[in-house]
C-alpha cells in the first residue's frame, strides 16, 4: 500500500477482537525507535470474528486510549484483514509497474471472487528485475465497505487515518525488520489473536500464501471455563500464564494441533513441488503465543523448529515508551502495530 508522505513519527493501530493497541515510531533518527506503547481491553463481544459489533463501544475505547496517552487528533496507520481481503500471487505479463496498473483490474476479475467494482485494489511486482517474458505480482484486494467501515470507526474516536494497510503485511513487515535471518529459506509466521490466527507462508522473505484459521486465544479461555469450571478472571490468568493449572498440557496440545492443521492447509502446496526444502522453521506471534507450552506443542506436533517472534529484536524502544505496561509480557502482541508504525520509514 502507498505512503502518503514521509513524517518524523508516525503511529500504528491495531484494533483487535481483544485490545485496541498502539505503537509510535520515531524515524528522525538512524533507525527507528519506538517512542510510545499503549493498550487497552475492548468488551467482549464488542468485535466479533472481526465484525464490529458496536461501533460506539470501539470508538470510544479508542479515543479514550488515544486521550490517556496525548495522541488525540493523530493521523494514524491501520490494517484491515479477514475474509473480505483476498492476497494472492498471479503471474501477468512482463510490463512496466505503470502499465500493469492500468490493467491490474482486469487482471484481478480472474482471480478475485467478489463483484470488481466494490473493491479495492493494489498489487507488488514480485520480481521487478527478472528478465523472463512473465512476472510474479502479488495481488491485493478488499471489499470497499469494510475500508469505508474502518474510516468511519477511526473518524468517530477522532483519529484520521493516514493509511490502510492489510494485516498480514503489516505484521510481515515487522517480523522482516526484527529477524533477517527468517528471510531465508521457508518459514511460516503464526499470528495467534483472540479469535484468529493470521498464517503467512514465506519464501525468501517473500510472503508466497496467507490464510486465516479460525482459532484463537478466545477458545483456550473458553475450554478452559467449560471443561475445568474457571472463572473467566482465572482462565485468563492461565492463559497469561500468571496462574498455573495442572494437566493443561493437553488442552494446550489439542490447541496446537488446530494451529499446525492451519499451517499443514496454508503450507500444502509445498508437497507438490519437484525439488526444493519444506517448511525449515516457525514463528509465533500474537496474544495467544503466550500461552504456556504452546511454543513447545506446535514444534513437537508440526517437527519443526518453533520461537516465539520478538518485535523488538532490532527495534530499539525508548526507556519510557511502555508507561506502566510490562511490554516484555505485552511484546508478542504488538508485532502487528508496530509494523504498521515502520511503514513511514
């Protein structure tokens, strides 16, 4: 997606089905450094498998966060995803990027299964340096309601937004600038939400599928609430990892088991290639990676090396950036916003 100009600082918003969480980057210096993180909790059922449910209710949790940390009025970069994006590598042939605009439309009629004239578009030339007659475009495109919707949630808590992004290559573009040694090879990314994971398929850096699992941190509470009789305050503490539970390790591995299952789908086509490497390691993000033991089951279940991707391996936080959040519990999950943020660099 396009930049509209290149400012000093810029701030990225991930509005999720559990938090509205924030990060601020500061580009004036070498690298950028983030100056600014804050979070706060949405009510439950506020979002629901990424729908809002109640407009005012997530306007006002975003306002209200956006007021407590003096960012009120911001321009702001934020993403949309889920079923209503389509991310698809195409071939077309060789043309200048210009020229491929002009007929990406007729291009995306073939591959895109919503009605052409309600989205909308934007594509990335794979291998602009290639020679070959063909090239590899990785095409884009969203339902036009759920951008319009998006613009009007922010607008209504009193933030513009500068950019919409789509969430898989926000969270690519993060996980690329923190672990360059993951852009290498075949990897897989798992953004484990509240009640998705977002699974990105990489090959040498480049984002090749992605592919939506309908899982998240939700259903451990959930399980954990009808199969243990928890509270929902104590499931959540054993899903922070604040409280321990005994014999969790098998509710956790039927957990994995729906994550490795999502990865096997987004990662099949792998089996069908003539030579080359499978899939050499995994990456996991979001709230629901931190859930004890999940980092383990998923490299026993899928027998791959599995780490839990840290935002700021190579992203140098200021000492005050946090407040009073503990971003070494928070880190996880703020691999989505902060690649939002690192797009004005």
């Amino acid at each position: 997606m396009g930049l509209f100009g290149r400012k000093k600082r810029s701030v990225g918003l991930d509005i999720g089905s559990g938090f509205v969480k924030v990060v601020e980057v500061d580009h004036s210096g070498d690298q950028p450094e983030v100056v600014r993180v804050a979070m706060r909790p949405l009510v439950a059922d506020a979002i629901v498998e990424g729908e809002v449910m109640d407009p005012g209710l997530v306007s006002d949790t975003i306002s209200g966060l956006f007021q407590e940390v003096g960012l009120k009025g911001r321009e702001v970069i934020t993403a949309v995803g889920g079923h209503d994006v389509i991310i698809k590598k195409i071939e077309m042939d060789r043309m200048k990027e210009s020229d491929a605009r002009e007929v990406i439309r007729w291009e995306a009629e073939q591959h895109v299964p919503f009605d052409i004239k309600s989205v909308e578009l934007d594509f990335q030339i794979l291998n602009p340096h290639d020679e070959g007659m063909r090239m590899e475009v990785l095409l884009v495109a969203a339902k036009r309601e759920l951008v319009d919707n998006k613009v009007s949630l922010l607008l209504d808590a009193g933030v513009s937004p500068a950019v919409i992004d789509v969430d898989a290559f926000a969270l690519h573009n993060a996980f690329e600038h923190n672990h360059p040694e993951a852009m290498e090879g075949i990897v897989a990314l798992a953004n484990i939400g509240h009640e998705t994971t977002n699974v990105n398929i990489l090959e040498d850096g480049l984002p090749i599928l992605t592919r939506d699992i309908p899982f998240g941190s939700r259903r451990v509470r959930e399980d954990l609430q009808r199969e243990r009789g928890l509270t929902a305050e104590q499931a959540e503490d054993v899903v922070q990892g604040r409280e321990p539970l005994d014999d969790l390790d098998t509710l956790i591995q039927s957990s994995a088991d729906e994550v490795a299952v999502g990865i096997e789908r987004a990662s099949a086509f792998l089996m069908t290639r003539q030579a080359g490497a499978g899939l050499g390691r995994i990456y996991l993000s979001g709230g629901g990676a931190r859930i004890p033991g999940m980092v383990e089951a998923l490299a026993r279940r899928m027998n791959v090396e599995t780490q839990l991707v840290n935002p700021f391996e190579q992203t140098p936080v200021d000492p005050e950036a946090a407040g009073g959040l503990s971003l070494e519990e928070a880190a996880p999950m703020l691999l989505l916003p902060l690649g939002l943020a690192l797009r004005q660099a």
